[in-house]
C-alpha cells in the first residue's frame, strides 16, 4: 500500500483543523436595545412587574375582544376549560384538572404568560393595563379575586393560589 494516500489524510487534517479553531463570522452582537424588548420575564417575587392596574371587569370587556375568539366564552367548555374552575378541580377521588387556579403556583405567572404570549396572532400586543385586567378575569373566574378588585404590581403579588403550596420546588443551582 502506498504511503502518499495515508500522508494526505494527515496534512489534510493538519491543515483544517486550525481552520475549525477559528468562530465562525456570521452576524453580529446584539445589542443591549435590541434584547430589551425580549427581556420581560416575570418570576414568583413580580421583580419587572410594569406600571398599570385592571379588574376583572375591565378584563372581561378586553376578553371579549381579544381573547374569546380562541379560547371562547365563559362557562361554554372547550379551549376556556383551563381558564375556569380551580376550586376543587384537583379534589381527592377525582381525575385532576389543570386550571389557572388549581395549577399555576403563582399569579405572577399568569401574567407573564398573558403578557408574552397572547392574543395568540398578536403575540405582546396588549397593554400593561389590559394584562392586569384579563389577569384580574381570569382570577375571578377561578373564585381567586373579586370582581371589582383592582390588580397592579403590588396587589398582584398578594394574590396566593389555590395550589400554590402543592409544588415542590426545584432548585435550578443546587449546591
């Protein structure tokens, strides 16, 4: 067997693999402006929670305008299952069903959710206000809050869920 053949193979890889040690050079860094609108996580202590308040009439009437349209209107079944009926939905004995009010620990949550991710089409088009008030809704309609009280950054975060204790926490940097 020749030696030529067995010598290429080894310059060749001599050859490329400086070449691979080199970061590609595509695009370009981003920018702190350009992240700003992506960084609107909201965890369980409401750090980042905006200006704003609604209730859960106000949110009704946003609802019915945003929101009924793919998920339906209350009480009706369906898509909206998962936004009504909390109390009681994971009762001993019985099938469990994953509501806003039986399985989301943290109002927090809700709104973060609303916020980021609805009206579906219109992904993060809503106001801050508009978010407290179907947030303020959807809580309504789990028996969380009443009709006519009124959610904002601080209030949000007096909200305790139903399930709120039936989480086992996981820690994301065990020591």
């Amino acid at each position: 067997m020749s030696m030529r053949k067995p010598l290429a193979v080894c310059a060749a890889m001599f050859v490329t693999v400086p070449a691979l040690a080199q970061a590609p050079q595509f695009g370009q860094a981003i920018a702190p402006a350009d992240i700003t609108p992506w960084d609107i996580s909201i965890g369980a202590d409401g750090a980042g929670l905006p200006p704003g308040s609604g209730t859960a009439t106000q949110g009704e009437a946003v609802y019915a305008a945003k929101c009924q349209a793919c998920h339906g209107e209350k009480g009706v079944g369906g898509p909206n299952d998962a936004l009504v009926g909390g109390i009681g939905s994971l009762a001993p004995g019985k099938a469990p069903v994953k509501t806003v009010g039986s399985y989301w620990p943290y109002a927090t949550t809700l709104f973060d959710y609303i916020r980021r991710a609805m009206p579906f089409p219109e992904t993060k088009s809503l106001t801050s206000a508009e978010i407290y008030a179907v947030s303020a809704y959807i809580l309504n309609l789990n028996g969380i809050v009443g009709t006519n009280d009124v959610l904002d950054a601080q209030s949000l975060l007096k909200v305790r869920m139903p399930n709120g204790d039936g989480f086992i926490p996981f820690p994301r940097n065990p020591k």
